[in-house]
C-alpha cells in the first residue's frame, strides 16, 4: 500500500500577497533557485517545497501562492492550496512589501491574526537604513516579531532566520538522515494535461498540485515523497511541455526549462501521454531529452479508464508507440489511470526495477567471457579484405549505463553490428534503460590512441 512520508523536521510557510518577494526569500532559504520569479503577479501557484537549514538544524519550508481578495478561478485554487499550507506549518513568516500595504494585504493580515502567535512578519525590499523610517505602520499591527529585511540582498535574512528556529519545538523530532540512495527520484514530464498533478496527488494520498482543466496550471517543480512496501520515493510534479512556438510568456519558459532540468535530478522519469492522443511529436521530443541523459523511463498511458479495456487494447497501443518512435524500443509502456489510482502501484515498482538497472554493473570478465559466445556466434562483418575485430569490452560508468568496446579500427565499424552487441548486453540485466556504447581504437596487444566516437541510442 502506498502511504506519503512524513516530514521528520517542522515545516514552516511563506505567506503573502502576489509580488511582494515571497519566492526570492525561499530561493535565499533554500540555497538555490528553485521557486520560479518573475515580476508577473501570480507566478507561484502551488505551495513549492524545500529543505532549509540554518545552524544544524533543519525545517521544511514551502513558499506559497500569493491570496488575493475575492478570488476566483485559479485564484481561488491557489488561495486554498497556500491556506493549507499555513495550516500545517509550524510557522508561518508573513512577507509585505515596504513600499506599499495594501488592502489584500491587509486581509491576509486579518486571516492570521488567530495563528498570530505562529506568525513572523518579514518586511521585505528594506535595501537601506532610510526605508527603515516606514516600518511604523507595519509595527502598528500589533504582531510582535517584525524584521526589515531585503530578501533580493540578504539583508537582515540571518536575524530572521534565527528568529524562525529559535521559535520551533526540535526536541520531539529526529534529526533527518541524509537522503539514502534508496530513494528512487521519478520526475512526472508530459504535455499539458495528460494527467501529471492528477498523478502525483493520487501517489501522495493528497491535493498537493492544483489540477486544472487550463494549460500551465503548474508552473514550479512540486515535489512529494512517499512509501511503496518499504521503499521510498521522492516524485516531482513538473509542468507541461509545449512546442516552443507555443511559449510565449517568460514565466511559461522558465517552467519548462526548469521541468527539461529535472531529467537530471530523477532515476526514472514517467512520460504521461493521452492514451486517447497517443504518442505526439512533442513526446518524441522529451524522450529523446531522457536518453541523451541515460535516464530510464516508462512510456505511462494515462486515463486507460476512458479507452477500451484488454490486454490485447494495450499491446495494440504499445505496438503503434514503438513504430512511431522505435528509438525508445526499450522502453516499458504501461497503462494506468492516475483519477482512479488504477495500475498506480505497479507502476512504481516497475520504476524500481527500472532504477536498480540504471545502477548496475557488470564485472569485466563477465562481460569478456559473454562477448567471446556472441562473436562467435555472429562474427563482426568484413570490409572487403579486411576484417573487424572486437579486442576487449568493459562497462565504464552508470547513469547514464556505458560500456567501451576496443576494436582494431573504429571508421566504419557498422552500426548494425554496434545494435547487435547491444541487444546482447542488454541480457545481462539492462533491458528497460537506454545504453551508450564507444568505440576505441586498439591494436592486438597493447593500447594505443586512435579515434573514438560514442553511439547513443539515438544514433542507432
């Protein structure tokens, strides 16, 4: 059964109206850019987490989406998600703007005033001594802790920080342990709605993403963690993948870099495609996107429930995926439906077979001795007189999976015979994963230096 992880550290909220540096101070916080800004108003939408630490310590901090009055809409999807979030924190530090206080801030105000012994207010965009002179009608609200900060320069961030640990209760929480390299990171990628916060919320037992009908509904990278028979998992949420054509907006450009750098971070990513739209050119796109970082990655055929039902409707679709896009022949397709939760537990753990394959290694006399029975049964194909020969193969690295092979000569070494190998090394436990192999140059005997080039999957 699939059960969401607790957070071992107290968790603390950045709350505000839209534009006042709310996603610039978690950035400082957290030690890197990981909440989009933007002067748009409205960027954040859903509550985007991360650990901070300050003197040894460490609490989980979520910057929120801005609340506006009246909201409606998206507005209002955003307004609760970042009030569900202040619910569950330990803490909640206030951001206003120095320059302006302004009637939705001063109904955010008013809505915390019943947690106010929760709340830190942080007036933020203080670069210098002289706005100092403002802060009287901010004191005025009668919240006892206030500091004058500069989130853009880090001005007075230290003070506040020291300010929101000192005010939380350590004591009954275990220090957390360095992230395990159990932990299996599965990135969500996809074109808009095929279902990926739709996915991440059924894994996490939660409405963590907001799920909306409207294209670009997430913008920032949502990240959950969970538990499938004693294995954890971290799955981040990312937003959806359009042509470049379609980008227009910057906030939109950044969300989708962002979610192309998250390959980086994952073991497997799960590409969400419409089982009813089928594989599209923007798909082919991403995977080609995973391979080239030698990441594994299932093909997920997402709202199966609304096509027809069968083993035989699911091969005939895997079958059209693979003609379309033969280069992601190795890839697994599986078919499941994120809004019933059907299939959802089986897909995990085919991302951890499939993880477990981008770590594996193979010792080189084991390789040696398989290569001698595949050469001899398929021998290398001559080039008029002159033969190819295969010296030596040894893995080099995983993630991505690599192995080098020496041959007498790399020019013109055919590929179809570099696909048969690789077919080959594939059944010794590396099925489902896109492998890289290079060609080395080496004479009978001894090494020497010669041309290399490296075949990725996309070139064979």
């Amino acid at each position: 059964m699939i059960s969401p992880r607790d957070e071992a550290v107290p968790q603390v909220a950045i709350a505000g109206r839209p534009n006042v540096g709310k996603s610039t101070l978690f950035n400082r916080f957290v030690g890197r850019r990981k909440a989009i800004t933007d002067p748009t108003p409205g960027v954040t939408r859903d509550p985007v987490g991360g650990v901070w630490e300050h003197r040894g310590k460490k609490v989980f901090l979520r910057d929120t989406g801005g609340i506006r009055p009246g909201a409606e809409g998206m507005d209002a999807l955003v307004a609760r998600k970042s009030r569900e979030a202040f619910d569950r924190a330990a803490c909640i530090i206030l951001v206003l703007d120095v320059q302006e206080y302004t009637a939705e801030d001063e109904e955010l105000v008013a809505s915390l005033r019943s947690c106010a012994d929760r709340v830190i207010v942080a007036v933020n965009k203080v670069d210098t001594e002289k706005r100092e002179e403002s802060l009287g009608e901010f004191w005025a609200l009668g919240f006892p802790r206030l500091f004058a900060v500069s989130a853009a320069h880090g001005r007075n961030c230290g003070q506040l920080a020291d300010e929101v640990f000192a005010s939380l209760d350590f004591s009954s929480r275990e220090e957390p342990a360095a992230p395990s390299r159990e932990e299996i990171t599965l990135a969500i990628l996809g074109k808009p709605n095929t279902g990926k916060s739709t996915l991440l919320n059924r894994l996490l037992g939660e409405e963590l993403s907001i799920v909306s009908d409207i294209p670009g509904t997430t913008r920032d990278i949502i990240e959950g963690r969970l538990e499938l028979k004693g294995k954890p998992y971290r799955i981040l949420d990312t937003a959806g993948i359009r042509r470049k054509s379609h980008v227009q907006e910057n906030v939109e450009y950044y969300s989708v870099t962002r979610a192309i750098d998250s390959i980086e971070e994952a073991d497997v990513v799960l590409l969400l495609i419409d089982a009813a739209q089928g594989l599209a050119d923007q798909d082919k796109k991403i995977a080609a996107q995973i391979v080239k970082k030698g990441r594994g990655v299932i093909l997920v055929l997402n709202k199966w429930d609304l096509m027809p039902q069968g083993k035989k409707a699911l091969a005939e679709a895997a079958d059209r995926i693979r003609f379309q896009f033969p280069v992601l022949d190795f890839a697994p397709v599986e078919a499941v439906s994120a809004r019933t939760g059907w299939n959802v537990e089986a897909l995990l753990e085919k991302a951890a077979r499939i993880a477990a394959q981008t770590d594996r290694r193979v010792e080189t006399g084991v390789l040696n001795r398989a290569l001698e029975d595949w050469v001899e049964a398929t021998p290398p194909p001559r080039d008029g007189r002159r033969a190819y020969k295969i010296r030596f193969i040894t893995q080099v690295r995983t993630r991505p999976v690599r192995f080098v092979l020496f041959v007498n000569r790399t020019e013109g070494f055919p590929a179809s015979y570099i696909g048969y190998i690789k077919n080959k090394i594939r059944g010794l436990g590396f099925e489902d994963i896109p492998l890289e192999i290079e060609l080395r140059a080496r004479a009978a005997g001894t090494p020497k230096s010669g041309s290399s080039r490296r075949l990725r999957e996309t070139r064979t």
